[in-house]
C-alpha cells in the first residue's frame, strides 16, 4: 500500500519548491508514494507557476497519457503525482476594498470597515491582488484563509475540494503529514503557513465532520528566509503599483515573521516540525529583468536556487521521519526548530541534503537521473527515440515500438526542464544547471563541474558522463564505467550491452517499464 | 624441391577426405572472426543505428570470402597437383561440396548461435524474430 503524503506550495517561492520536490519524485526519492500536491498562489499568470505547471504536466503524461497512474518502486518517476491546485480569483474584483464593498460598507457598517482602517493602510487596501499580497501578511492571511472556505464552499468539483476530501480519507484511515513549503520574507507564502492547517480544518468540516485533521494530521514547514534580492523600484513604479515588496525589507520581513511565529501559540500548537533555511547574503539575483521590478505575472519566472532543493528535501525529512516522533511532538505540542549549516568551504555535498544514512540512495539516484537526461535528451543517444523508431528489435527486443509518442515526447520536454533544453540552437539551462550556477559553479553543489561546462550540443555530445557525473576525491568516484579497451568501446555501446542483457521488468505502462529498465542498466554499470 | 602430386585414387581419396576436414575448419574460423567483427562494431545510439546491418554485411563478406576463396585455392592450387583428369574432376566435385558445406556450416552454425544469443550483437545480425 502506498505511503500518501501531502504537500503544499504557496507563492512563487512554494511553486519553485514544489519543482525541486517534483525533481525528487523524478529521481526516484519518493518510491511507492502517492504524492497529493496542492500549488497555492494567487498570481495564475506567474511565470513560476506556468513552469510548475509545464513540469507537473510532463511528469504526469511520462507516466501515461490516459492510463491509470500507480506508485512504483526503485525507478525514476516513481512516485504517483496527484496536482492539484488552487488561485483566489482576482480577475475581476482585484483589490481589497471591492472584495470588501469598502465603499458601501462604510455606510452600511462603519463599525466593519473602522477595523479595516485600523489595520490596513490605504495602500494596501487598494493594491492589486493579482500578483500576491506583496509582503501585507496580515491582509494575506485573511484574504487567504476566506478564499479557501470560499473555494470549498461554492466549487463543487474543485481542485482544493479534491485536495481536502483526499485528507479527510487519509486522516480517517491513518495520521497524513502535510508539508508545506513558502517563503516568509513576500507576501503569499509568509500569510498563509500560519493559517492553513486552521484553513484546511475548517473546509474539512464543512465537507464532513467524521474526522478532526488538525488534530490527526501533522504539520509541518519550511521557514524560508530571505535569499534573493532583485531591482529596487523606481519611484514611478511605486506610485504605479500603489505598494511593492521590496528585497530591502525580506530580512526585516523574515524577522518579523519568525517573532510571529514564535509567539504564536496556534502556530506552536499546530505545527510539529519548522525547518529553517536561508542564506547569509542576498546576492543572488533570479529574475531575468536586471533594470526593473517585475511584481509578478509571466515575467516572473526566476531562476531555482539550492535553497528550494533544501526546502525539498525538508519536505523528504518530514515524511520520513518517524511517527512515533511527531507524535510526541503532537501530544506535548512541541514545536521542533531544524536548521543545518553547510561546511565552510561552501560546497554542498550529498550528505548535507539527507543526511549519512541516505546519501548513498540519493547520489544514486540523482547522478543516474543526470545520466540518463544525456540518453534522453541527445540525438546522438536518444534511447527512448530508438525504442520507438523499433530499433530494439534489432535486438531482439519487441513492444517498445508502439510507445506512446506523447509519453516520450513528455518525457523529453521534462529532461529538458531538468537539465537543459535547446532554443533557435541555444542551450538553455534546466532546473540542475539553475541550482548549480546558484551554489557558486564550479565544484560547489554535488556533482563533477565538467557536468555543466559545456555551452554547445557538441560540447554535450563528447561529455563523457560515464565517468565524469561524480567529483573526484568523493565518496562516489568510483561510481563510473569504462568505456572499452584501448577506446575501442564507446560509452552508448557499454550501456546499451548491457541494456540488452537487463531483465525486462514487470511494468505495464511501455513508457515506464523503459525507464525501468534504463534504472536497472544504470545501477548495474555505474555499479550501485 | 619435389612438387607433391596425387597421382592414385587412394590419394586423392585422402585429399577429398581432408579438404572436407579443412572446409568445417574454415567455416568455423570465418565464424570467429565474423563474431569478433561483430563485437568490434559498436552500438550506435540515436535512431536508426546502422551498426546491425554493418554486422550482417561482414557477416555475409566473411562467408563468402572464405567460401570463394576455398574454392579458388583448391581449384588453382590444389586440383594442378592431380595428374589424371578422372581423378581432378572428382576432386573438383568433392571441392563444390565442401565450399557449399562451408556455406552450409557457417549459415547454420551461425544462425544457431545467433539465435542462442539473439539480444546480443552477435544475435543482433540475424533475421529471427524476438519469441518475447
């Protein structure tokens, strides 16, 4: 029976987590796991959250166009991935004074809209919601929490509604961990970790009252602070948006959201795990626009950072991790604070993400995933395109010929966003090449620097990736094959031998049971 | 040096039994080194990989090469040193017979093995169809 976990992301910062985690149920971390993950933000068009979709979509079509979906184990693309996700509509009522009926309400409640002039500021009443709360967490928390009872409410057949009767059966057959992944330095992200485990509880409620979630499930966070800056706005900018988050103020944001929610007692009660991560400078700078600040919409697609990758693998922690811990954790109301600090010299290595006990399966999985986007992704390769062109029956290997040609198609858009894809003959840098660049390039983030210095196909055609994945002077060096004799072999001719010698697994869906059968190969001759 | 000549039937008799020894050598050898051409030659990735039709063009040239040149030798070399027409016609018969049985060996041999070994490059040169 598949483990089920819940995972939410929120604003920009969340959907970029989400993709690492997606990553991560790619490589093959989350084997024999439904994954339920809910994508939360408010700006639809953010180029972020088109990105996540594009990501979830290829993922989901690699494993079957119109077939049924299941948990596999020991493979690539093993989890079984079930999207869900939910935007307040904003289109036509976008800002907080026509949510409210200001105007009217004013005359009709003056008492009603005295709290509201308590609270907000003029600007922020008036602020386009569209691209997000823009660091105004008290209004995002109540806009937030009443979007999703709203939701609930009236969308019968909604996304959120699917998301929370999947908890409620979770939580009547067992105790479900809900992560979820947001920053607290914006606006989205910061406003709702503190209010949807009570948001969640309520729509259950109305949904059914055969269980308590909040008291069922364990909850747990990612407190991630500032880690980005990009472009101070220009005066006219500030006057046209009325009010901008700026990166100026993430380290007083995240400051202040972390008093919060250490004084908070909902949020130490509700919560059993926080994880904290940040970076010391905000040097990195994501965004594509250098000379302006893009608020929100699909200009709005920065770059992934290492740190989302971290925030992943909290998530990875958090449903791993004992329940007989959170369950203390629970019965005591105990909130557990985690942080981990990398080694001085900078360099992020496999232990630092999972840990001694899982570094091993991680570097496995992470450096034959990579192996396995040059056999994907390169003509010159292009195992999956061989299969269905019917060259395995050269070999003697029937059935794959009738893949389906949307599942490698999709398979291939996902390598491309993982690795690196090809635009008007340009390489442009996936997901893995992003992290690297943000951890400093070179030797600093887990694998050999040659793995991301070419700049041409060519340069990626002669990049030997069978001995070249892992750094030198690593744990995992020796994790290579030979390529031959005297270089007489070459690298497609070992693993292809090999491949043909791979026992044919016991997988239905042809897409998955090739990629199967690439794990397997790649285990043997990297000798895992 | 004194030439060799076959001048009795005894001793061409002796010559037909050993040119058919020396054909089953023949065809096993053409067989080694078709196989280790066949391992030489790399698998090629991308669509369409040509290296299986390259196997089975060595495959083809080795036997007919050995075939044809077995034949030659024997007709050129071999059939002079017979002194008496009778005697070099049966010769020359027996000389078709073992060619074709080299033929014979290497083909069957060959697609024996191959169909032992189908998922590999030697299995890949054959024809036969997967039983999976």
């Amino acid at each position: 029976m598949p483990q089920q976990v819940f995972i939410i992301g929120i604003g920009g910062t969340g959907m970029r987590c989400i993709e690492s985690f997606i990553h991560l149920c790619a490589m093959g971390m989350c084997d024999d796991t439904n994954v339920h993950m809910l994508a939360l933000d408010t700006d639809k068009e953010n180029g972020n959250f088109t990105r996540l979709k594009d990501l979830k979509e290829a993922y989901l079509k690699t494993k079957g166009v119109n077939k049924n979906h299941s948990a596999l184990k020991e493979t690539f693309f093993s989890a079984n991935l079930l999207y869900y996700q939910f935007s307040p509509d904003y289109s036509n009522i976008s800002t907080f004074d026509a949510i409210f009926d200001y105007e009217s309400t004013k005359y009709r409640n003056p008492d009603e809209t005295a709290i509201a002039d308590l609270l907000l500021t003029k600007a922020a009443k008036k602020f386009d919601l569209k691209h997000g709360y823009r660091a105004q967490t008290h209004l995002g928390s109540m806009l937030m929490y009443h979007s999703i009872i709203n939701d609930v409410l009236i969308n019968e057949r909604g996304d959120l509604k699917r998301f929370v009767q999947e908890l409620i059966t979770a939580s009547t057959a067992g105790r479900p961990r809900i992560f979820i992944l947001g920053s607290v330095f914006g606006g989205t992200g910061a406003s709702s970790i503190p209010i949807i485990p009570k948001a969640i509880r309520k729509a259950a409620s109305l949904i059914s009252n055969a269980t308590d979630i909040e008291q069922n499930a364990f909850f747990g966070s990612t407190i991630l602070t500032s880690y980005f800056s990009f472009v101070l706005p220009s005066d006219d900018e500030k006057a046209k948006q009325k009010l901008i988050a700026t990166s100026d103020k993430f380290s007083l944001n995240s400051q202040a959201a972390m008093m919060f929610y250490e004084a908070d007692d909902t949020v130490k009660q509700t919560y059993q795990k926080f994880y904290m991560m940040g970076t010391e400078t905000l040097e990195w700078q994501p965004s594509k626009f250098k000379d302006k600040t893009i608020t929100g919409g699909e200009d709005q697609e920065n770059d992934s950072h290492y740190i989302e990758l971290l925030a992943a693998f909290a998530a990875y922690d958090f449903f791993n991790v004992n329940e007989l811990e959170l369950k203390r954790l629970k019965d005591e109301k105990k909130l557990e604070y985690l942080y981990r600090t990398f080694d001085d010299n900078g360099k992020i290595n496999f232990i630092d993400l999972v840990g001694s006990e899982k570094k091993e399966e991680l570097a496995k999985k992470f450096g034959l995933f990579t192996a396995m986007s040059y056999l994907t992704l390169l003509d010159k390769y292009d195992l999956f395109g061989q299969a269905q062109n019917g060259d395995l029956k050269k070999v003697k290997i029937d059935g794959y010929e009738d893949i389906d040609l949307e599942e490698v198609k999709n398979l291939k858009i996902y390598m491309g966003l993982y690795h690196f894809y090809f635009r008007n003959g340009i390489i442009k840098d996936g997901w893995l090449r992003q992290v690297h660049h943000s951890a400093g390039d070179g030797d600093k983030f887990l694998f050999s620097p040659t793995l991301f210095s070419a700049k041409s196909v060519k340069e990626l055609e002669k990049f030997e990736f069978n001995d070249s994945i892992y750094q030198k002077n690593s744990d995992f060096e020796t994790k290579k094959f030979r390529t031959g004799v005297l270089g007489m072999g070459s690298l497609y001719n070992e693993f292809f031998s090999e491949f043909i010698k791979t026992p044919e697994p016991d997988i239905t869906n042809k897409c998955e049971k090739l990629i199967k059968r690439t794990y397997d190969t790649l285990c043997k001759i990297y000798k895992f | 040096m004194k030439r060799e000549v076959y001048e009795s039937i005894k001793q061409v008799d002796t010559l037909i039994g050993e040119t058919y020894l020396y054909a089953v050598f023949v065809a096993i050898i053409a067989l080694a080194v078709a196989y280790v051409i066949a391992r030489l030659i790399k698998w090629k990735g991308g669509k369409n990989d040509s290296s299986p039709l390259k196997r089975r063009i060595w495959f083809i040239g080795i036997g007919l090469f050995a075939a044809i040149y077995f034949f030659l030798y024997n007709i050129m070399v071999v059939s002079d040193k017979i002194t008496k027409d009778p005697l070099e016609d049966k010769f020359r018969i027996s000389n078709i017979i073992a060619t074709l049985s080299i033929l014979g060996i290497y083909i069957i041999l060959g697609g024996i093995t191959m169909l032992i070994f189908r998922r590999s490059k030697w299995g890949s040169i054959s024809v036969f169809k997967s039983n999976n």
